[in-house]
C-alpha cells in the first residue's frame, strides 16, 4: 500500500503537473517572454498611418495579438487599443527579478542626521571616504586685537 503523501509534496506534484501542462500548451518561457516584450514595447505608429489627417490602418501580421480593441464608428473611423503596456512592463520586471525601489521609513525623535548615519552604518557595504585622506592639517589662526580696535 503506497504511503500517504504530505501536504507539502502532494502541493509540488501538483504544480508540477500543472506546468507541464501549461508548456504542453504552449506557455514556455520563451514564448510568453516574447508576448510580454511585444506588448511593451508596442507603438501606436506600428499600427496606423496619419497622411493628410487621415488614418490608415497597416497591416497587423503578426502583431494583431497586441491590438485589445479594434472599433468601428459611425462615421467611418477606427478606434484602435492596444494593450497596457505599463502593466506588461511590470510584469516582465517581475518575473526577470528587477528590484523595486525600497521605501525607507525613518522614524526619529531628534536629529535626521543622526537617523540617517545610523541606517548608513547599517549598511554592509564600507563607503570610503577620500576626503578624509588628503585632508590638509587645519591651520590655527590667532586675530590680535591692535590698539584701534580693528583684528
């Protein structure tokens, strides 16, 4: 009698399957990189020419995918969408792993200065400071009062 699998395994088994599926499908990483890219980096002018204030569609090809919503108006005029392209970066940035910006909340009851050195201090990384090397010995200057009162 085959022993019970756990929670654990039995979830992996299925997202195994299930993306064996998906690529028997056609959604490798190529292929869905490759529809990501096109909708990214998709322009309107790819699309559509504007001679003399008026508008042509060019032939679609292999693009037609990228196009979300082609309309027809009343007076003859085509509507063309294309996809977001925003939300295609985003995705594509989150699937390659791009960081984010990181936010840095800085709660602080005094100096900000003090806030900031101490996350600096923090870091892993050791900033040299040239500055502080080729600093020149500072010069002790005594002003003498003169008789006139001047310095």
């Amino acid at each position: 009698m085959a022993k019970p699998l756990d929670s654990i395994t039995a979830g992996k088994q299925v997202m195994c399957e299930t993306r064996r599926q998906f690529e028997k499908a056609g959604f490798t990483e190529p292929a869905v990189a490759q529809e990501l890219a096109l909708i990214a980096f998709s322009d309107l002018k790819d699309y559509v020419i504007v001679k003399h204030g008026k508008m042509k569609l060019r032939p679609l090809n292999n693009k037609s995918h990228v196009v979300k919503k082609i309309k027809i108006l009343a007076n003859k005029m085509v509507e063309l969408e294309l996809h977001d392209k925003l939300q295609a970066l985003g995705m594509a940035i989150d699937v390659i792993g791009i960081k984010k910006p990181v936010k840095l909340d800085v709660n602080h009851s005094g100096s900000i200065m003090a806030a900031v050195a101490s996350h600096l201090s923090q870091q892993p990384e050791k900033v040299e400071n040239k500055a502080k090397e080729r600093k020149a010995p500072v010069k002790k200057v005594v002003y003498k009062r003169t008789s006139k009162g001047k310095k």
